[in-house]
C-alpha cells in the first residue's frame, strides 16, 4: 500500500541518496513514486514486490478468461472442438 507521507519523493532527493531509498524498497516492499516539478513521474519498486505484481496480474487474467469461457458455456456458445479443428485446419491448409 502506497503511504503518501513517505513514498513520494522528488527525482533529485531520489539521485543524491540512492542506496537509502533502495534498501527502504527492499525492507517495506511498497513503491517509490518520484516527481518532477511536483508530477508523478515515475514508480520505481524492489524487484521481488515488482515479480509479485506481475504474478498477481497473469493469474487474474488466467482467471478473467475461465470467467469468460464459463459464461459462454452457460449461454450455449460453444461447439465441439473436432468441429474446431476441423475447420482450423481446413482454413490453413493443414492436412493429418
């Protein structure tokens, strides 16, 4: 969870002391927001927290696509995968 209080900071209070900041990302697994001019321009996060995110994002898509493919089940939207295929190799010229 971002905490605005300490997890905003400027470019150039992020340049003068980089080490400080990168241990403290690496302690409290929370992001860094670093302004320019008083704008959020970038997010910098400690590697491990970042491949937790990307984890947490394929799997809600995984997730997302069975939702979908259940729900088109129950409308009746699906057919035989031999009819599928056939019709996949049909149209690229696969022969078996």
């Amino acid at each position: 969870m971002l905490d605005i209080t300490k997890d905003i900071q400027s470019l150039t209070t992020f340049r003068r002391r980089p080490g400080d900041f990168i241990k403290e990302l690496k302690r409290t697994k929370r992001p860094l927001v670093l302004t320019v001019r008083g704008q959020a321009a970038a997010v910098v996060q400690d590697a491990e927290a970042y491949q937790r995110l990307l984890d947490i994002a394929a799997q809600a898509d995984s997730d997302e696509g069975i939702r979908q493919g259940l729900e088109d089940a129950d409308r009746g939207q699906v057919r035989p995968a031999r009819e599928f295929f056939a019709e996949f190799e049909a149209a690229n010229g696969i022969r078996r």
